[in-house]
C-alpha cells in the first residue's frame, strides 16, 4: 500500500516537471499613418490595443498570442486591413500601419440638392 502511494506521488511530480511554459508571445510596435489617438488596433489572433501620441507621433505597441511561427498577422483599424506582419514568438518587431480614414461626401448627404 505504501509503494503503491509513493508511486502514485513519484508519478505526480513527474507530470508536473514536464509541463511546458506558456509561448513567449510576439511583440509588435510602429508609427500609424492618418492614424488618431484612441484608436482601437486588433488582429487576427489573440491581442489588442489602443493608439497613442509618442514624440507627436500616433503609434502602437502590442503582444500577439495564440499564433505559430512564421504566420502571418494582420493588423485592423475599425475593421479595415491597415498591415501585416509575421509571428515569430519571442521577438518585438516593427510594424507600421497606413490607415486610410472614410471619406464623407456631403453630395452624398444632400442628395436633394442638384
């Protein structure tokens, strides 16, 4: 009875050494072009984060989880492609975004009006 509990407790730690540690997550960061502050950048794979002003810059900085080596990340302002990258777990790489704002033609809006 007691050899059979010792084993049951050898084999315990022996499945918890063997646990791996969670993936190192891939960092990305750069400058938004026509980009305001505030604005909400997301991907494709787990990770988001807002814009904000660096050296009258608007820029970014954010951790990408959940994807495999050599895939490829791409970044979305309000639901429109803005760039991409590559995951490479572990590495902080720089990734500049070119956001192009929605254009509001007041014709649009007047549309009466000739």
């Amino acid at each position: 009875m007691i050899k059979k509990m010792l084993f049951i407790i050898l084999i315990s730690f022996v499945l918890v050494a063997y646990e791996m540690p969670p993936e190192l997550p891939s960092s990305f960061y750069g400058q938004v072009e026509d980009g305001r502050v505030g604005q909400l950048v997301t991907t494709n794979f787990k990770g988001s984060a807002r814009t904000f002003l660096f050296e009258g810059k608007v820029v970014y900085a954010l951790n990408v989880n959940g994807g495999s080596d050599n895939a490829v990340v791409m970044f979305y302002i309000n639901g429109q492609n803005v760039g991409t990258g590559v995951y490479h777990a572990g590495t902080n790489q720089n990734a500049n975004l070119v956001y192009k704002p929605p254009v509001f033609y007041w014709r649009s809006f007047f549309w009466w009006w000739k």
